[in-house]
C-alpha cells in the first residue's frame, strides 16, 4: 500500500449531505430566474486562454496569477475557465444569439477554478451560480439582474447581507478620471505600498482595494470616480437605484467600489455576508458594455453577476438535512426468498415507490435493523412461502403473497400521507 491519497489543496469533495444542500440551490436558483425568463447555459470547462486574456483582462490578478493554464496534445494554449461571463459572451457572439429578442438572459451553475491561497471560503476550484442578460443597456435590465441576486440570496437563507452599488460611468469618462487618479497617487508616491506604485500606470483603481495602511491613508483622500461621471451616467445610474428603491432594496453606494477593466461600464454592485469571516463577498457583478466588442463581436451592452455556491451554504448556516424517504425495505428470512426479494424491490420502484433490497448479507435481524436505521416506512420479509409485511408506523404485520405487497403499500402509504 502507498501513500494514502488526498484531494488537492484547496479542492474538496462534495458529499451527500452536502450534495442536497447543494440541489436546492439550484433548484432555488432555476426557480427564480426561470421565471424572470433567463435559460440554462452551459459552457465548457476549459476554454482558449486567449478568450480569458482578452475578456477578463490581461492586467487582472486572474489573469496574470491564478489561471490553470497547459498546453493540450495539440500544442494549443488552453485554460480552466477562472470565471463565467466571458464564456458566456464568447457563447452568445458564437452561437448568434444577436438575432434573438434582446436581453438574452441566461444562467449558469458551473465549477472554477484560481490558483488562489486556499483558506475558508476561499478554494481552487469553486462553484459559481451566475445570470448574464446580453443585449440592452436599459437600466431596468440592472435593477431587475440586482433583484434577483438579493431574491435568490434571501430565499437561501444568507444571513446579514449587505449591498454596496457603484458606477464606473463609461470608458470615456474613466480614462479621464483614470489620468486624474493617476496624477493623486504620483503626487502622494512615498507613502503608497511599492505593489501599488508599480501599478499606476498599469492598473491605478488596484489601489482602493490595498490592505496596506500607508495606502489605506492615501486613497481616504483620492478622487472618486462617482463624483466625475458624465450627466448620462449619471442618468443611468439614478434610474437603476430609483427602481431599487421602488422595489424596497436597501443598497449602500459605494464610491470605492472599482473594477479596472476598460470594458466595465455604469453599474457595479456587491452583497457581502457579515456571517461570513475575511471573505465576506457573496456574490457581485456589473455591466460590461465593451466586453462583446473585446472579444471580437459588434458592440453589444450586458450586465450579470455571480455568486459563489461554497459562501451562499457558508452564510445560509446549516440547515438540518432532511433523511430520504424509503417507503420499502425488502429484506428475506431465507436464502430462498432472495431472488424473488430482489425481483419485488425492482417492481416496487417501477411502481414509482422507493424500494431497498438487502445487499450486505445480513442476518434476518440485521437486516431488520438496517430497515429501522434507513428509515424505512415498510419492511416486507420474503420467504419461501409467501411474505410478510411490516408498517414500521404501527407495527402492524400481514402475511401475504409478494405479489400483493405492492398494492398494499401504495394503499396504506396514501391513505396515510
Ligand atoms: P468574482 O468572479 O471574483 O467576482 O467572484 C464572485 C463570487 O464568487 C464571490 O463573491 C465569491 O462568492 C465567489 N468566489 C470567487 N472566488 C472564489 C474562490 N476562490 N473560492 C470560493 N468562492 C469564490
């Protein structure tokens, strides 16, 4: 025997109970965007690393630290998709969804994967689910994506959530506001962290989310990008928190709140979870007007977010999981009785009844025990004459022909349901 294996760093499995945690949020998350109209999407797991560099941004931590990027046998460069949306963009362009009714809305529910620093609520491979709604630049489109990301969250059960909303305005008046920033951060150079000040050229809007306190200071007294949009801007970005408003949904704005790509336009949006530790970041979003065009398609505008599976079940805390239902066990008195036990457990699920057999060999009494312990509703011992059947609510017992076996729980399963 060798070494005794483990999951990578910063990976984990995902099991049953878990698992059931997990399908009710999808089936929550189907539920409310379903009925907004956004479709399932589903793209593939890795994708040309040229379609990340250009749709996520070649100066983004993403792309310059944390993509799982090889070569495949064909010399190509591939990578495991770190996020969903440029997928989901390179899908719409390929697939010519341009010629559907605009918005196309579609969701996702999918693993990613960062080479990040493992820690809680932080891993390498992750689970996002996600809404993209390609094609207007309505601000209605905002409010309505930022609703369901708090409906979804707050029909999970995430505790103590906060939404912080942001305008980046449009690349225009960033680029101006960018060179503005740019001149703050040279003039007040020798307090900034050196990670910092080897980005001002590269990424100057980097510098609001720096944990160093010299530069913490600095950026206290940095011109904000929401005090230099354009009156359009400004338009859109009051329309969108009007109709917040009108729908009851609290929302902090947020002038720190940056992103420093070119293609981010207008509205910028976070919900973080008090319940949750340093990573506090549920889920967020934003328009990215320009992406469609930074991948090679016509300019098209579109808004999405993502949430992240891992902190929605982490700030939802633990909900007891329910056992699974098992109408029938069917366990047998004798070894003669065990083809014929195995042949009924099989009609009983054919009969839509959820149905185990005895597999581990059991004695009569340990396969009585092994019924209790999984929760059976029925326990039917099949032996060479017939068999008996026991409702574990009453305790009653018949004996009867296997036949009759399945007729007879479906009848006092439904009279007593
Ligand atoms: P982002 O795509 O970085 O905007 O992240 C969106 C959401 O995905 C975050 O709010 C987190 O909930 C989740 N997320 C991002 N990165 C990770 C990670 N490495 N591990 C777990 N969840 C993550």
């Amino acid at each position: 025997m060798g070494k005794k294996l483990q999951a990578p760093r910063g990976t984990y499995d995902v099991l049953p109970d878990d698992a059931v945690r997990r399908d009710h949020v999808e089936a929550t998350a189907r539920r409310i965007l379903g009925a907004a109209g956004y479709r399932r999407i589903e793209t593939p797991t890795f994708e040309a690393t040229e379609l990340f560099a250009r749709g996520v941004g070649a100066s983004t931590d993403i792309v310059q630290k944390e993509m799982y990027t090889f070569e495949d046998g064909g010399g190509r460069s591939v990578t495991l998709r770190p996020e969903g949306t440029a997928p989901v963009a390179r899908a719409y362009l390929e697939h010519g969804m341009q010629k559907l009714p605009q918005p196309v809305k579609l969701w996702y529910l999918s693993s990613f994967y960062r080479y990040e620093r493992a820690q809680a609520g932080r891993y390498r491979q992750f689970w996002q689910v996600g809404a993209e709604a390609i094609g207007s630049a309505d601000p209605a489109v905002d409010a309505e994506s930022i609703l369901l990301l708090a409906e979804l969250l707050e029909s999970l059960g995430v505790r103590d959530v906060r939404l912080r909303l942001g305008s980046l305005g449009t690349p225009k008046t960033r680029a101006a506001y960018r060179e503005l920033l740019q001149r703050y951060l040279r003039d007040h150079e020798d307090q900034l962290s050196e990670e910092v000040r080897a980005r001002i050229d590269l990424n100057p809007l980097r510098a609001f989310d720096a944990d160093h306190p010299g530069t913490k200071a600095v950026m206290e007294g940095a011109p904000r990008l929401l005090d230099h949009l354009s009156a359009e801007d400004l338009d859109h970005f009051a329309e969108v928190r009007a109709l917040l408003d009108g729908a009851d949904l609290a929302y902090e704005v947020d002038k720190t709140l940056v992103r420093g790509l070119d293609y981010y336009a207008r509205t910028l949006f976070e919900f973080t979870s008090d319940a949750l530790g340093a990573q506090s970041g549920v889920g967020g979003g934003g328009r990215y007007d320009g992406l469609i065009e930074q991948i090679g398609g016509p300019s098209t505008p579109g808004i999405g977010w993502a949430a992240g599976i891992e902190r929605i079940l982490l700030a939802a805390g633990e909900e007891p999981v329910p056992a699974p239902l098992l109408d029938l066990y069917v366990a047998y008195a004798a070894p003669e009785g065990r083809a014929t036990g195995f042949e009924l457990c099989w009609e009983a699920r054919r009969a839509g009844l959820s149905a185990q057999f005895e597999l581990a060999g059991r004695s009569l009494k340990g396969q009585l025990k092994q019924a209790d312990r999984s929760g059976a509703r029925f326990v039917a011992i099949v032996g060479p004459d017939g068999a008996t059947l026991k409702d574990m609510e009453t305790g009653e017992q018949d004996e009867l022909e296997p036949g009759r076996v399945i007729p007879v729980v479906l009848k006092k399963g439904k009279t007593l349901a």
